[in-house]
C-alpha cells in the first residue's frame, strides 16, 4: 500500500476531528499517533503538515481549554448561514 499524501492526512484527521466534537477534545499529538497508527511509513512531518493545511483553509481551529485542541470552527448564534 503506497503512503498517503498530505491532503490524503489532512482529510482523515478532518474527520477524526468531526466524528469526535461534543464527545472528545483532541490534540495534535492524539491525531499524529492515530495517523502514525494506521499508517507506519507516515512521520511525525507530514502530520504537523497536514494539520497546518487544516487550520489555514479554516476547516480547523485550535480551542484552548486548559491545554490546545484542535476543533472544527464554532458557529455565531447570530451569525447567517
């Protein structure tokens, strides 16, 4: 099996990250070690560059609640869809 590519990583822990709102907050270590999991040959690079590639196309945002966790963006109350 080839190794995935960084938008293949980024894509996987986008949906990590969504399965797991309201239940778990995640961290960047916990997506790489789930990453580095199921794909051995991936490294610890490529993880911090698919994650870099969630939070500058804003699919993703770091939340701080007594440590750093990556989340999906919270919507405004007011704000119109």
């Amino acid at each position: 099996m080839a190794a995935p590519t960084v938008e293949q990583i980024a894509e996987e822990m986008y949906q990590m990250v969504a399965e797991s709102m309201g239940k778990k907050n995640l961290k960047a270590n916990d997506l790489t070690k789930a990453i580095q999991a199921k794909y051995p040959e991936v490294d610890r690079d490529m993880c911090k560059a698919a994650i870099r590639i969630l939070m500058d196309s804003g699919r993703c945002v770091y939340a701080y609640f007594g440590g750093s966790y990556i989340q999906l963006p919270h919507k405004e109350g007011a704000a119109n869809e």
